[in-house]
C-alpha cells in the first residue's frame, strides 16, 4: 500500500504507481538502488524495520528529531538505527 493513495484507488488515480504495478517483482527489484536492494535483503524477517526508519527519515528531509518523534524512538536508538542503514547499505545519508 502506498500511504500517499490510501488502501483503495481507482485504476484512473494511480498515476506512475499505475506503471509500476504492472512491472514484473523482478524487474523492478534490479531497478533499485543496490544499497537499497541489500536493505531489502538483510531485512527480510526481522521485527525492527530499518525500511520504515529510512523512509521516515527521508519523510522528513533528514529531520532526526522529527523522525525520531514519529517512531517514539529516543534520538540515540534514531541515530543507531541510521548507522546500521549506513553499514548495510554503503550509502551516506548526509550526502
């Protein structure tokens, strides 16, 4: 589900999403950004979302304090959780 669509869409609203969905899984799996690609990897199964934390975190242009608010995480665990992103991914995400 994308959060920006809701849980229902009509086919005429889709938009790009419209493009995308008709794309074969592994398809659009090579289109992603390697660092990306081995977050997905590295968390398949796990409990603790580190996707969800980069996509708060890139929600929110960077914002760590606000990042952190949304997912009621003290700014320290905020600040762990990016560097794992960081080590998993070999991306910078100051840059």
């Amino acid at each position: 589900m994308v959060k920006a669509l809701g849980s229902v869409v009509y086919h005429c609203d889709r938009g790009a999403y419209g493009l995308l969905a008709e794309l074969p899984p592994d398809r659009l799996r090579r289109s992603l950004h390697p660092g990306l690609a081995s977050l997905l990897e590295y968390e398949d199964g796990k409990i603790d979302s580190l996707v969800s934390t980069l996509e708060a975190f890139l929600d929110h242009a960077g914002d760590v304090k606000r990042t952190a608010e949304q997912l009621h995480l003290h700014r320290g665990s905020m600040y762990y959780r990016l560097r794992r992103i960081q080590a998993i991914t070999g991306t910078d995400l100051g840059d």
